[in-house]
C-alpha cells in the first residue's frame, strides 16, 4: 500500500484554520468600512439637518421683518391722519402725504407702489399713474367699507394680482409677469364726506422669493418653498400654481415636533 496518497490530519487542520483567520479578518475589515461610511454618513446628515433648521429660521426671520416692516411704514404713515384729527384740520395737504410715501418706499425693495386713497378715489400714488382716479375695488378683491383690516388687525393680505400695478377703474391692466401681493390698512380717520381713508402697498413676490435662493446649484428644497397664510392662500410659492399643497395646521404640527 502506498501511503503517500494520503494527507495528513493535521494539514487538514492547518488549512480550515487558515481560512477560518482569513475569513474573520476579512470581515472584521469589512465592519470596520461599514461601521467608518455609516458614522461619516450619520454625521453629514446631522449636519444637514442642523443646516436646514438654521437656513429655515433665518429665512422666517427675514421674511418676517420685512412684513413687519410694511406694517409699520402703514401704521406710520396712517399717524399723520391722526395728527390732521388733533390739530382739527379738515384736509391733510396731498405734499405731506406724497412726502411720507417718498420716505415709506425709499431703500424698500420689497415695495413696489403705495397708494392712499380717500374711499376709492387715490389721492397719492407712489407710482404717479393714477392720482384722482378711482381703484378698482372689484378687481382688487377689496370691500372699502369693511372695517376688519384696521391698524390693530395686523397685516392682512388682500389678493395676488398677475399685473405690476394697483387695478384703476377703466384702466386695463395687461397680464404681467411681474404680478404684486396686496396688502393694505384702512385708517381710523375719515375725511369730510365721511369716506375711510385707505393705505393700500403693492409688495414684489420676486423679493421674497429672493429669499429662497442662493448661489448654489438649484436644490429640491429650494423649489418646494412656499408662503402661506394663515388660511392656506399661496402669498409666494416656488411651486406651479397646480400643486397641491398639505393644510396649514399640518405644517405646524410638523414644525412643533423638530
């Protein structure tokens, strides 16, 4: 018998420990780059996360000071009627007011026209088109008499118009794409005739949405902003005017848990 054929045992033994050692370093290298990638990965999502918070608060505050700031350019401006009311003067010289509304949108981009008016009939116009004309209440989607967006009401946003000016009566707008959010505040002051003065500001969507950009490549994030009122109405939207969007108490209900 010819017993070279045969192997011995512990060359056997010697070659299974081989593999065994190799097959559990190679897995503990393997736990070592999978354990190494997954903390990197869970460190740059926390750190994009921190990110997104930060840049959302940011731009909550900017867009928030600069509607605060509208609102009270309008309270200011509504003070001089205030002051006609305590000097007991029966008119308030169109220079002041044209004067205050000078000052109201200088070095405010945000602000594209102001008008006050007297009822509907426009006793200055930032925007110089539309003195002694009358607006277009229907148009701007606005009741004159209505008394619910008053200096202690806040801001209140009254349509989104596709054109670039305040709608006048037998005036023709023509569509734009340079379209304006309204807002306004209806004086507590009337003038002799017994008719509402009326502080109406046409602010440029193109400034807020300006918030929403920055130098960087285009993200997804950076499309899905959107400003909404309190009731669900689009203010500014990076969206097409087609998309549907959740109710506004869910996006509160999303920012409590954060």
């Amino acid at each position: 018998m010819n017993l070279s054929r045969f192997k011995p045992p512990g060359r056997i033994v010697k070659h299974w420990r081989l593999v065994l050692l190799f097959s559990t370093l190679l897995f503990a290298l393997c736990s070592a780059v999978f354990l190494s990638l997954w903390s990197s990965f869970k460190h740059s999502m926390e750190q994009t996360q921190q990110r997104i918070i930060f840049e959302s608060q940011l731009l909550e505050r900017s867009v928030t000071r600069t509607l605060d700031s509208v609102e009270s350019a309008m309270v200011s401006l509504d003070m001089l009627f205030a002051q006609q009311a305590d000097v007991a003067v029966s008119t308030l010289p169109a220079e002041r007011l044209r004067q205050r509304v000078d000052e109201m949108i200088h070095l405010a981009p945000h602000i594209r026209q102001v008008i006050v008016t007297e009822g509907t009939r426009v006793l200055v116009d930032s925007a110089a088109r539309g003195e002694g004309q009358e607006i277009d209440a229907q148009r701007l989607g606005l009741d004159f008499n209505s008394s619910s967006m008053s200096g202690q009401s806040g801001l209140r946003i009254i349509s989104r118009l596709n054109q670039q000016f305040l709608p006048l009566i037998d005036q023709q707008e023509t569509q734009s794409t340079h379209r304006v959010v309204v807002t306004g505040l209806r004086s507590g002051f009337h003038s002799l005739t017994g008719e509402p003065y009326w502080i109406l500001v046409a602010l440029s969507p193109e400034y807020l949405t300006g918030y929403f950009l920055h130098d960087r490549p285009p993200q997804t994030t950076q499309r899905a902003v959107s400003l909404l009122s309190f009731d669900g109405d689009r203010i500014v939207s990076m969206l097409p005017e087609t998309s549907d969007l959740p109710a506004v108490s869910e996006f509160l209900k999303s920012g409590q848990s954060q």
